[in-house]
C-alpha cells in the first residue's frame, strides 16, 4: 500500500472509530453534558454549520488528500512558506495580488474554499517576524506595520477574506517531550523544568505595560486597514500562559490568558478585530480546562470575535501540561463542540500539534486521525437540533 492509499485508509478508519466513540458517548455522557445541552433556550436550538478546515500545508499532494477526506475549508500558507514548486514559488513569494490569487484559484480548483491565509505566525523560534514591533522600536517598526498594511490590502484584493496572525517575541515555547498513550511522544511544558526562563532575549525586559503599548501602536494601524479591505484579522494567543510577576526569560505574555484576551478584544471595537482561537493554548492557561473552556467559549463566541479555532486537547494545565490527540486529553470534546454551537460559531474547526508517532513522517498519520476525529464531531453536532 502506498502513501496515499495508507492515509486515506487511515483517515477513513479513524472516522469510522471516531463515529462508534462519539455514539458510544453520547450514551454515557455525563449528566452535567446532557444538561447544558438540553437546558437551551428552544429558540437557540438549530442546525449548526460549523466547518472542518486545515492549515498544514497547500501542496498539490496535501490538497488532494484534504479534498478526499472532506476537509473543504483551508486556511493557506502564506508565500514564503508555500510548499509549491520552486517556480511558482518564486512568483508568489512577494505577494503580489496576481501571485495570491493564483494561489487561492489553485486551491480552489481542488475544491476546496479558501477561508484564511496565515500572515504572521512564529512556532518553536524566539524571534518575531516583526521584531522592531515587538521591541517598540521606531521608526523600523513603523516600516514593518506598512509591510503587513499592504500584505493585507493585496490579500484582500485576491480575494482572501480573513488573516490570521501571531503577537509574540517568545514563540512557542516547550520543555523537554513525554511520552503517552502507545508509545507516541507528547510536545510538554513543564514550567519548574525550564532551564533558561532569567536568560533574556534579544528585546530585554519587556513589562505588561511596554506589551500593552506596542500591541495597541500595531493594531491603531492594523485594523483600520483590515476593515476598509474588508477582511479579517485573527491573533493567536501567546503559547503558553507563563506565571505573573515572573513573566518569561524577561517578557510578560499579556496575550495569553483570558483575561488577557478580554482587553485585547476590547482594544478596538472593529467586527474585523478577533481571534484565532486556539482551544489548546487557552487551557494550557487555565487550572481547569475541562470545565473553564466553556465560559471562553461562551465569552468571545456570543460577542462575535471567535473568527476560527484550533481545535485540540491537552492533559494538564496551567504550567504543566502535554498534547494530546483530541479524544486522549483533559477536555471533553463533545461537550466542547456543542458550547461552539450554542453561541452561534459557524467557521473552521481544525486540529493542531499533533503527538509524534514512529514511522509516522511530518504527522499525516496523527492528522488523519485528527480530521476524522473531528469530521465524526461535526457530523454528531450539525445534525443535533
């Protein structure tokens, strides 16, 4: 069997196991479950038309295989980390309007329906792809919003109609990995197992305060923009939650917990103005996620910010914590999708960071799993009235 024919196998057979633990679960579901669901107002029961989507990549091979698991919905790679042939690449690569539309109508004609592009996103790095943003350093800072204004406006103009971007010197930070269930290795962080947490980076000491200033400098200029071209903007939170005075290596993630995120969305009332909700970089801030995720949810979906989500699991908290695939961690899944029903979330479910597996290269396996998983979830959900 070949690479292609294995993962569809596998995504098929992780939909059919995800289907009989869904059913099986909502048999056994807790009686608190059972009465968050039931206990909605008649009127706010209705069909829900949340949506399986990805971010992994937009190369042909990957576009194929999303179109034959069903995963119709995409938020793109941005140019510069396109998976597409070196010539095309290079085309694409100043993001030009002609180059991004091209690459949205080449998504397109797999099939699927671009919903977002990535705009900003450092991962496991400790610089910012806007750096003299984050260090509040004029006037380069100033240059590096104008880049990002007009980034936006030739997306826009090719037709993509929401960005999603990360605020963050630190990136995403994590200790030393687990293991879990099967002999899979689990991404962890372990706060007291952090060995460089006084070591500064390259902007120093950064206070709640400084964060706050540079973040509201950036979107003042941000999302006037986004709002005259009519596209979105979504900011991931910072991953994860660090404690307070201490902050981290000197930086204070103020973008990293809900309260944080309250006065974040609060910053400009813009219905452009919102978040890439990401449900496992939220509980990592909470003591509680299986039972604290619902009023975030709750929070920014009724108020309209929760543009989309990424959708896993951990086990643990605030702190100390690994990742899970989505029927393995902490949080009730079930229970979960239901609570973005109830408030009316319409967009992209998709999953994220997934665990590492043996023999299982860039995680396509882990992921088929995942689209399954979740594909099984919003079927059962959709379908409830």
């Amino acid at each position: 069997m070949n690479r292609r024919d294995f993962l569809h196998t596998a995504a098929a057979g992780a939909l059919a196991a995800a289907a009989t633990q869904v059913a099986e679960a909502q048999e056994q579901s807790p009686s608190k479950d059972t009465a968050s669901k039931t206990s909605l107002p008649k009127s706010n029961r209705k069909k829900a038309n949340l949506k399986l989507g990805t971010q992994h990549g937009d190369s042909d091979d990957i576009l194929k295989a999303m179109a034959a698991f069903g995963v119709n919905h995409i938020c793109a790679e941005p140019p510069s980390q396109s998976q597409s042939s070196a010539a095309q690449q290079k085309k694409d690569d100043d993001w030009s309007v002609d180059g991004l539309s091209r690459k949205r109508e080449h998504i397109e004609s797999f099939g699927l329906n671009v919903e977002a592009l990535r705009l900003l996103h450092p991962t496991y790095i400790t610089r910012s792809e806007i750096p003299n943003v984050m260090m509040g350093k004029g006037p380069e800072r100033d240059r590096e919003i104008d880049a990002i204004c007009e980034k936006i406006r030739s997306a826009a103009k090719a037709g993509f109609p929401m960005l999603t971007y990360n605020l963050s010197m630190l990136g995403v930070v994590r200790t030393e990995p687990t293991p879990g269930r099967g002999g899979a290795t689990y991404a962890t962080f372990n706060y007291e197992q952090t060995a460089d947490r006084d070591k500064l980076t390259e902007a120093g000491v950064v206070s709640a305060e400084q964060s706050w200033e540079r973040i509201a400098y950036f979107l003042q200029r941000v999302v006037p923009v986004a709002e005259e071209n009519k596209v979105r903007v979504a900011c991931h939170p910072q991953d994860p939650a660090m404690p307070e005075p201490q902050g981290f290596r000197g930086v204070h993630r103020v973008l990293s917990t809900v309260d944080g995120l309250k006065k974040f969305i609060a910053l400009s009332p813009s219905p452009y103005h919102g978040l890439n909700f990401c449900q496992g970089t939220i509980c990592e801030s909470l003591k509680n996620p299986n039972e604290e995720i619902h009023d975030a949810i709750r929070y920014f979906g009724s108020r309209g910010k929760i543009f989309n989500v990424h959708f896993r699991n951990i086990k643990g908290g605030f702190l100390n914590f690994q990742e899970t695939l989505p029927d393995n961690g902490d949080v009730n899944f079930i229970r979960a999708i239901r609570t973005y029903k109830e408030v009316g979330y319409d967009g992209m479910l998709m999953p994220d960071h997934v665990p590492k597996i043996d023999g299982d290269t860039g995680g396509r396996q882990a992921f088929a799993y995942c689209f399954g998983y979740i594909q099984a979830l919003i079927q059962m959900v959709n379908q409830e009235g």
